[in-house]
C-alpha cells in the first residue's frame, strides 16, 4: 500500500463533513497511521471517537492561534510516536459575519485574525516541521479558488488564501533543503462546517457543479486521494504546488448555458 509504514498529523478535523475527514479516509485506506490534533479541549473526546476509527493515536490540543501551541503540539508529537512523514493542515477561520455583502466592510479585527489562523498558522507549522518530519517529509494545506477570482462573500478569506498559497512557494524553497516538500490543495467547494459559514454557498456549490469540465462536485474522497499523493513519495518531485482538485472549474472561463440557446 502507498502509505505502508508511513506515519501523519492532520490538524483540522472537526466532524465526519470536515475535508480532513476525507483525507483521513484516504490515508489510512493507503495504509498510513494518523495522529490528530484538536483545538480545544471541548471538542477532544468527538475527535478522539473518530481518530479510535482510524486507529488513531491520542489527539494533541493545539489553538494554532496561541503562541507556542503548534510546537509544543509537535514536540507531543515525537516525544508519543518519534518523528513522522507528513503534516496535513486543514485549517482556516473568519468571522462569519465578514462572509457575506461587501469585502470593503471587513473589519481590522477579523482581517488580522483570518490571517493569523488560515494563513500565518500554516508559516509556524512548517517553522516547526524540520523538529516532527524525517527527511523527505511532506506537508499539505488546503486552499480554495477565490484567492484567484472574486467569488461572492469569500471576501477576507480569499485575500487569506492569497498569502497562504505565496506562503507555499516561499516555504517549499526554505524548507528544501531538508529534503521536505510543502503543496497546496486548491479544494472546489464542499459542504463542511466552515464552509457553511460563506454566504450563498449552495449557489457556489451549483454554479461550480454547471461549470465543470466533469459535471459534478468535487468529493471528500477526490480531496482525500489527491492529498495522499502529495503525502506519498510518489509526488517526490513535486513541491512548491498549488493543486487544482475541483472537476476542472478553475480552467474555465466563460461557459455558455445552451439549454438559453
Ligand atoms: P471544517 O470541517 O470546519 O474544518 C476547519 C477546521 O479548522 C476545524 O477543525 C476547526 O477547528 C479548525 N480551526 C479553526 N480555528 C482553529 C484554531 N485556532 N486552531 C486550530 N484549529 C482551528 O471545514 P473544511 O471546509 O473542512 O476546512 C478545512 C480547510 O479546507 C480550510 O482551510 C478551508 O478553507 C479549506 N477549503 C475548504 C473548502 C470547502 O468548500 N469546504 C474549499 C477549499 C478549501 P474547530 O472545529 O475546533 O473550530
């Protein structure tokens, strides 16, 4: 199996709906063994009942938002299990109230925090990797779209993924040299707990679904497949990458309704 003997951190699950939920799927049917993190202790026991699922480990408390979490997390981590192979970081947060009318409305508070979680996170995540990862690790994030094209409501959340793919490059060169790989994920839209905070989104989810290449959605399971190749050493060449999973959206431009012609 692809993932025999391989071992990673998803950081992002929140429920059954979550895409780190598909990832891990993915993972574990590839044979890898997975060990989660959670970001309160409230939450702990659900995603402890589906890491028991996946044969997980104990799941690791980590608010990517407080200073010092994600390493002491990592250092969990190793002193548990050693050193592992991947990172998957499934995280993003905004206000929901800032998903929804004018961008121009977002406020500083909420900018700074959505940077501080979606994008800034996934800096300090890779600060730590060289500490968690063997040589020839790999560390995976997940991206969307609107940080390419005006999607409405995405608003602070695409300027987030703006950075967070620039992050992907700058971080595959720094981390190079460690023989680690970093790629990105630029999921089509699926219906999870964050994303139900955009605004409109099931008029997203059906003017993908007319638009693409494939007629359909993307799938927790199409996510999930493609992040086990980037975590698998069948991807050793690639780093640096933001990868389209959305049945073909992004590649068009203007499609015409023949059903109106
Ligand atoms: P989700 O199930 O709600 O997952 C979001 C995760 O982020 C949750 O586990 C949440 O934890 C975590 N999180 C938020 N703030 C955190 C913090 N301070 N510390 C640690 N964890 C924190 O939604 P999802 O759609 O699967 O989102 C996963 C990733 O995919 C995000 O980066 C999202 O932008 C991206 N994405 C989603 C779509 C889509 O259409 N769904 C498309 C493209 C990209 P709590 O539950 O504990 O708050």
């Amino acid at each position: 199996m692809l993932m025999d003997g391989k071992v990673g951190l998803i950081m992002g699950l929140a429920n059954k709906f979550s895409i780190a939920y598909g990832i891990s799927e993915s993972l574990r049917k590839a044979g890898a063994r997975l060990v989660f993190t959670s970001q309160t202790e409230y939450f702990k026991s659900k995603i402890s009942e589906i890491a028991a699922d996946f044969g997980g480990h104990e799941v690791i408390l980590c608010d990517v938002s407080q200073d010092g979490d994600i390493e002491r997390a990592f250092d969990s981590v190793v002193s548990a299990i050693g050193k592992i192979d991947f990172i998957v970081h499934s995280i993003a947060f905004s206000d929901k109230d800032e998903l929804t009318g004018k961008y121009y409305n977002t406020t500083r508070a909420n900018f700074l925090n959505a940077m501080n979680i979606s994008c800034y996170s996934f800096t300090e995540t890779c600060r730590h990797a060289k500490n968690i990862l063997n040589e020839g690790g790999s560390i995976v994030t997940l991206t969307y779209y609107g940080s390419e094209k005006v999607v409405p409501n995405y608003n602070v959340m695409a300027l987030a993924k703006a950075a967070l793919e620039t992050s992907v490059r700058y971080l595959a060169e720094d981390l190079g040299e460690f023989g680690i790989r970093v790629n990105a994920i630029s999921a089509g839209p699926i219906k999870t707990l964050a994303a139900s905070g955009v605004g409109e989104f099931s008029r997203i989810l059906s003017y993908d679904r007319q638009r693409s290449p494939l007629r359909r959605n993307v799938t927790q399971q199409d996510i999930g497949d493609a992040c086990t190749f980037l975590a698998s050493d069948m991807s050793a060449g690639i780093t640096g990458e933001i990868l389209h999973v959305d049945c073909g959206t992004n590649i068009i431009g203007v499609k015409f309704d023949d059903s109106k012609s």
